[in-house]
C-alpha cells in the first residue's frame, strides 16, 4: 500500500497535523491501491505523483508506449511521458464534484500499451478554504413580544459553507447588545445552527427594535466569515408559544414516490386563544442545498408531502426544519426537526463504457489475449447496484472481471478471418434489483489476417485436351486456384513441377496468370499423352502451396494420308494383275492393302474405283480392298484394263491415296504371272542371314559346353563335409523385406528396396552372432522376427530364389545348372516367337519380307539368350569363392519382345 500525500507550502502546523493523521488513518484502514492526494484549484502542471515508480514502469518506454489517462476522470489529470510524473490538467473544484461529502476522491485509470495493460489508482480531493459562509438572506426581522421571558430562544438561519471538514462553518458570533445572547446549538449532529436567546426582559416603550449582526466563521486559520444582519421588533403580548409533540420526527420515503405523497405530520399545540392559538406550519430555509424544496408542508395541518425530484444516488437523507408560529398579532414561534430517509429503488440501468479497445486482432492471436477493456456502473445502491456481466452471442470472446466493475473483453477460441472477419461482440450488464434492470453494448472486433489457408485446386488431378499440331506458344488452359486469405497471402503464384527434363520441353506456365503455354506443337503420333504437376503458391510469410496433377491428352488430327503397303505403290507407278478369261462373277483378282497413321475415324479407310468411270466388270470391297469382278468377260471386253483404285480416310478434311493397277485377261490359268508380288532378293543377302545365324547357334553350345565342364569341376572341387566348419546355416528374415545369410563365421545381410522401380539388392558382411542372439538388420530397419536353420545349403538356395530372387525378375545365388534350364528356355521361347509372330504374318504372308522379319526374330533372340548364359558364367564365380553374389536389375520382361 502507498499513499502520497501532497501538501500545499505554506500550510499551518494544524494543517499539517490533521494531515498526518489523515494519512495515519488511511494506513491503518486502506486496501492494496495506490492512493495519491491533491489539494484543489491546484494550479494546472502541479505534480501529483510518480506513476512510473509507483507502477515500476521504465520511464524510456512510455512515450513510446503510449502511456496516457484514461477513464471517466481524464480531464483533470495528465501523465508527463518524459517523466512519468501524473499532474494537474484542468481546474478542480471539490465542492463541484463531491458537494459536501465529507470525503471526495476520484478514480483515475492509466492505459499502457504494447502490451496492453491497465493501472488503477486514487486522488483524494483535498479541501481548500475558497468559500465563505454565508447566509440564504441578508436580513432576518424577529418579532419578539415585550412579555418574552428571559430564556426564550429564536431561530436564526443557519450559514452555509460549501467547504467541508475544518473549513465548514464551526462558530456564530453575535454583535455586542445588552438583550440577547447567542445560543449554538450542534449536539454532535453534522449541522449546526445559533439560535437567538434572550438574556434581559423587554421594554417596548424603550426601545421598541434592535438591530445586531450575527457572524459565521468557518475553522480556517484565520477564519473566512459571513454575516447576517438581524432586526428585533418588540411586540405586545402573546406569551404562550407553539410546543410541537416531539422535538425530532422521523420517517423513510421511496426515491420513486410520486409528488403529492404523504410522508410525516408534524403537529404543535398553543395555549392561547383566537388568532394567538391558531398555529402555522413552514420550512425553515437551512442553506443552498434548495432540498427543502423536494418537500412540501400544510400550513394548517403540519402534513409534509413529496413534490417530486427525490434521488437516493444524490442524497440518501434530507434534514427539515419545520416551524410552527401562531397568528397573534405578536407571533410567536417554536421549530422541530424532521430526518427522512430516503430508500433506493431499482432505477438506474447499469452503464457499459469501453475505456479501451485493440483496433485489429490477429486471427491466430493466442486465448485470453486481451482485446478490450470495459467498466461497467450502476448508481443504485446494494443489491440494486450489484452488476453482472456476460456475453450474449456466440463469440470467441469472453469476459473476465479484473477489479470491482472493472472487465476485460480476451480471446476465448479460435478466430478464423476466413468465416468472419469482424465480430460483434454483445455484452449485457444486468443488476440484481427487483425487477433487475439491464443494457446493452455492441463492441465490434476487427480480425486481421494471417497466412493459414494453402491455394485450393478444384479438382486434384485435371485433363486437358489438345489438338496436335496446335502452334507453339499456345495456351492451352488456364490453371485456377483460390486462397480464402487477403491481399499478399491471397497473391498466387504459378509453376511447374519439373518431376523429369521432358516436360520442360513441353510446356511453360505463366506465373501470375496460370496460363500453360506450349513450347512446341505437338504431333499425336509421336507423343499422345504426358504428365506434369502443377504448384501454387501464395505470398505470405510462410508461403503456403498446393498441387495438381495435369494429364494432357494430344488429341489426333487427321494430318496422315494413307499409305499402300507393298506389294503395290501409290500412284507414278504401274501394278499388273491377271485374271483368266474364264473367270466367273466374283473371282478375286487382287487386294490392296493400306495404313493410315492416324488413329479413330481418321484411320478408318475406305476403298473406291475411281478409274474407269462406269466401270461394269469390276467392283472392289470398301472396307477390304479386295478387287473382284462383277460378272464373266465377253468378247467385247478389253483384254487389259486400267484401274485406278482410291483410298480415302474418314477424317476432316478426308486425305486420300491412289494407286493403278493393270488387270490383263489371259486365255488360260497357266499364263497368270504376277511378278509385282515377288520382290527379288539378293541370294548373298540371305545366306549372310543364315550365316549369322550359325554362328550365334554354335557359340550358345560352346558356351553350355563350357558352364557344364565349369560346373562338374567345381562339384568334384567340394566335398560332402565342406561345410563341416561352419555353423548350420541360417537366414534371418526382417519385416522391411531384407534378409540376412550366414555360414561359417562370415555373415551376410541382403536387403531388397521396396520402394523403387527396380530390384536393389545390397550384400552387408558382418560378424555372425550366437545362435540363440537377436540379429539386428544394418540397413536400420526392426530387429529380425524369425531365425529359421536350414539343413542343407541346396534348400538355403531354392528359399533364396523362390522368396525373394523370381518376384525381382533378377538372378541371386542359383545354381548353375538353373541357370543353363533358364537360358534354354529363353532360347526355345525365342524360337517360338519366331515361329508364332502373327504381327506380320497376315500383312506378309507367303512373301519374301516375311520370311526376312522371321530370321531377324531368330538372331534377335538367339543373341538375348546369349548374352544371358555369358552374365551366368560371370555369376558362377560366386560359388567357386564361396561367397554370395548379388546383381541387382540385371534385367527385366517389363515389355513384350
């Protein structure tokens, strides 16, 4: 706790005593805040305190962190941020803001920033004396009866001095006179007022007035004073005064009770008679309060009724003065004291301020970040006043109660910009009175964005369809992704995943606009379909990116014509055919045969004679090619008969070839000749062929000659204890796919790749184990879960290759003699292909180039099974060095031959 009190210089030493006692009583009874003190009409500049110090702030910092007053009462004080020093700012008057409560203090908030918090402290109002008491009148005129008993006492006005404490109004003095004395009457209660005594009995025919001056003083030192000029008129008698039933009436009122209610009676009674005994009642004006104005009274019955404006908030209870004065011609008068308390009800609704509030939050801004700051008041009293606040709607946002009325507005979840990128946050401040009263405020938070949303493909995998031959530079489709995010974090950029150097040369992508342009045109015969990703990224800090996989699909045009296959040429060359002369309707006289590089509709060919025109002998088959004849010869018919035969493709526009064909009628079957058919080969050229094809069958004997005689040594070479030094063979089997292998004290650990294209196969040695020890595989992967003891090695190597060699499509640790099985197999495969090549056997039947493509097959695969045998022998040096040997991807049967 500290409170700091500042004294005004030139202060008497009494002031400086009820100072420190002041001060004494506040640390005895003060709670854990900051409590300064100022005198007012403190002149503006005037220190006040160190906030700095007191906060334990760095005073370097606070320019820089805003640090500034806040709050209700911010224009009276101000913060120097070079100093930390708070001080006056404006003019204040204790008696404007406190009335005449006996205690007046301000609450002052203090916002800092970066990061955001809140002080909370108290400046005690110190009373000056800058008023003077004074009187509601100037002149007060006492009728006194000249039979007035010495003793009698007459109310005075009470003086009034709007400064509280020591400076309040604390003696009357009366002017000197040898009739009246003055009476003070304070008994303990916080007013007090003089009343008019008489000291000595009346002489009318003396003296028939007075006048003296009655003067107020307050307890300054000196004192400040204010008179009131009093004036006695002597009056014949009516020597019974008005008596009221009790000195002091008491009664309670609600704030709310509406003008024209009852509250009190007041009553007094009058021992004279006719006018003297008839008795009126009134106010007494006490002081500038104008309270009394909140009341009225019947002059004739004493009933005090409410004529309205009661405020529990402002005063809690209201002291009358009632008079009571007859009518006789000398008045005489009596007065009581009316206390009415006046109860609170339920009418104020609690106020909702924000002091303070972050213009933007950050959507990824971590719970109980503190967004705002709100004071809530409630100016009924008690349970009337006791407020409770909550949020309505369903925000990310919650409340919590810093200090008595005091909130703060934190984050209480996940803020997503992307949903909403302000919320309107509703808080709703309810009392417990009955009924409860309630308001509302609607704090609107703004919601930063953050980079947390990647680029959005719509569709993971898309397909583009392009026309071959589309001009290089082209765009042939535009890539579209969405980012929910703003501004930089929402900027994309595009690009090409170059997975291989072939797509690279395809295509490019414009970066801000996602264009994919061509970089060639492309040819559908060559190139029908290919492959590449697309990424995109965004601007922000992290840049977030996405993919999408695009297929593009060359779509064919119709560019190719056909094309004749042999044994008949395109159109500048002749094609004889011969037909007998007694050849019947529908005698086949020749097929011709064409392709089309092209694919679809646009390959689809037709046949047509389009030379000789009308022609009535023969007809060819549209889809077959076949040329036959319609009908027998005559002897008008031509013996030799142009035809000209046109093939055309169902494309847009249709591409055609033509071909000519001669057909010469002969008299017999025996003259038909068509040489066009046969093309002559070099007999040189053949038996080149076939002497190719001897060496490669005589060097694959050698060869299994050779692996045999390898074989027979090497067994005769090992004997049936070979393996009697060695430790039972074992294989040790890993989860990821790899195995181990050990004889004797070498071991060997091989490890298959999973995860490539290829058979990869890698042979580890290493110090074998006991035999009852877990073996750990050196490739990093989990310990083994199986040890299996083989009992001979023959089993070791059909488990090798049953289990892991043929599912590779390699060759590991065979035998020779499997292998030379495999070769011949190879071999006998090959010639069976040769035998069974149905690609072109239809298209070249019983032709020359046939029996070429054939040979060709033979040596083709006579070598393959070569090279095959040669790679096993080169494999068997394994065995004679007792060791294992692994090839990895020596080949692979992926593609058909």
């Amino acid at each position: 706790v500290v409170i700091i009190e500042k004294m005004q210089a030139g202060q008497t030493f009494p002031g400086r005593i009820y100072h420190f006692l002041f001060v004494l009583h506040m640390l005895l009874v003060a709670e854990a805040q900051i409590v300064y003190s100022v005198t007012e009409e403190s002149s503006p500049g005037t220190t006040v305190g160190n906030l700095a110090k007191d906060f334990h702030l760095d005073v370097q910092e606070l320019e820089s962190r805003d640090f500034q007053i806040s709050g209700p009462n911010k224009r009276y004080f101000e913060v120097d941020v070079k100093s930390g020093l708070l001080q006056v700012k404006d003019r204040i008057d204790r008696e404007e803001l406190c009335g005449r409560n006996d205690k007046c203090s301000l609450e002052v908030e203090a916002i800092v920033n970066a990061p955001l918090n809140l002080f909370r402290f108290e400046v005690k109002i110190l009373d000056v004396n800058d008023n003077t008491p004074s009187f509601r009148v100037p002149e007060v005129v006492l009728n006194v009866s000249e039979l007035a008993l010495p003793g009698e006492k007459f109310s005075l006005p009470k003086a009034f001095d709007a400064d509280v404490g020591g400076y309040s109004v604390k003696a009357y003095k009366l002017s000197q006179n040898e009739h009246f004395t003055l009476d003070v009457q304070n008994n303990g209660e916080p007013s007090m007022f003089a009343e008019l005594a008489l000291h000595k009995p009346l002489d009318r025919e003396k003296q028939p007035f007075m006048k003296f001056t009655l003067t107020a003083l307050d307890g300054a030192k000196p004192p400040k004073s204010g008179t009131l000029l009093i004036t006695v008129n002597v009056q014949d008698v009516n020597d019974n005064i008005p008596i009221f039933d009790k000195h002091l009436y008491k009664a309670t009122v609600l704030e709310n009770t509406p003008p024209g209610a009852a509250v009190i009676s007041v009553h007094a009674r009058d021992l004279d008679e006719g006018l003297n005994g008839e008795i009126q009642y009134s106010f007494i004006n006490q002081d500038h309060d104008n309270i009394v104005d909140k009341f009225a009274i019947d002059a004739l019955t004493g009933e005090i009724t409410v004529n309205g404006g009661l405020d529990h908030e402002t005063n809690n209870a209201v002291e009358l003065r009632v008079q009571a004065k007859d009518k006789g011609l000398n008045s005489r008068a009596s007065n009581c004291k009316v206390l009415v308390e006046i109860i609170d009800v339920n009418d104020n609704p609690p106020e909702i301020s924000v002091t303070s509030l972050v213009k933007v939050v950050r959507e990824d801004a971590p719970v109980d970040t503190m967004v705002g700051l709100i004071t809530v008041r409630d100016h009924d009293a008690d349970k009337n006043g006791a407020v409770q606040v909550k949020i309505v709607n369903s925000v990310p946002f919650k409340i919590k109660n810093t200090y008595k009325n005091h909130y703060s507005l934190v984050v209480n979840g996940v803020l997503d910009r992307e949903e909403a990128s302000q919320c309107n946050v509703t808080i709703t401040a309810i009392d417990e009175g009955l009924p409860p009263l309630s308001s509302t405020s609607v704090i609107t938070v703004h919601i930063s964005d953050v980079n947390d949303n990647p680029p959005r493909f719509k569709e993971p995998v898309i397909f583009v369809f392009v026309k071959e031959n589309v001009p290089k530079g082209s765009v042939i489709c535009s890539m579209i992704a969405e980012d929910p995010d703003l501004e930089e974090n929402a900027k994309i950029k595009f690009s090409v995943i170059n997975e291989n150097r072939v797509t690279g040369l395809f295509v490019n992508i414009n970066s801000d606009t996602g264009d994919i342009i061509s970089l060639q045109s492309f040819n559908y015969e060559k190139l029908k379909t290919f492959q590449f990703k697309v990424q995109a990224t965004d601007s922000g800090v992290p840049p977030l990116s996405s993919n999408v996989t695009v297929n593009v699909l060359i779509l064919d045009e119709n560019d190719n014509s056909p094309t004749i296959l042999a044994p008949y040429s395109e159109l500048g060359s002749v094609n004889s055919e011969t037909i007998p002369y007694s050849a019947e309707a529908g005698y086949f006289v020749a097929k011709i045969r064409a392709v089309d590089s092209d694919s679809g509709y646009n390959a689809l060919l037709s046949y047509h004679l389009s030379e000789p025109k009308g022609n009535n002998l023969f007809r060819i088959g549209t889809s077959t090619g076949e040329i036959r004849t319609k009908r027998r010869m005559s002897d008008n018919d031509l013996k030799t008969h142009p035809l000209v035969v046109l093939v055309s493709d169902n494309g847009e526009p249709s591409l055609t070839a033509t071909v000519s064909v001669d057909v010469v009628v002969v008299e017999s079957v025996d003259d038909i000749h068509t040489p066009s058919r046969h093309v002559p080969i070099k007999e040189d050229s053949f038996s080149d062929l076939n002497l190719y094809l001897l060496i490669a069958i005589v060097s694959v004997s050698v060869i299994f000659l050779l692996s045999l005689i390898s074989l027979i040594a090497v067994r005769c070479h090992r004997t049936d204890g070979s393996f009697s030094r060695y430790s039972a063979p074992m294989i040790t089997t890993h989860p990821d796919g790899s195995w181990s292998y050990s004889k004797a004290t070498q071991q060997y650990d091989v490890c298959f790749s999973s995860d490539t294209l290829k058979s990869d196969v890698v042979v580890f040695p290493a110090p074998f184990p006991p035999v009852d020890a877990e073996l750990i595989s050196i490739n990093g992967g989990d310990t083994f879960t199986r040890t299996q003891t083989l009992p001979t090695t023959e089993k070791v190597r059909r488990n090798l290759l049953n289990k892991y060699i043929m599912p590779y499509h390699g060759v590991c640790c065979m035998h020779l003699s499997e292998r030379i099985v495999v070769t011949m197999g190879l071999l006998f495969w090959g010639i069976i292909r040769w035998d069974n090549s149905s690609k072109y056997k239809k298209r070249y039947e019983n032709t020359t180039l046939s029996k070429s493509i054939k040979s060709q097959s033979l040596v083709t695969n006579t070598i393959f099974s070569a090279y095959f045998l040669l790679v096993n022998i080169y494999l068997c040096k394994s065995l004679v060095q007792e060791r294992l040997i692994v090839i990895d991807n020596l080949f692979s049967f992926h593609r058909p031959f």
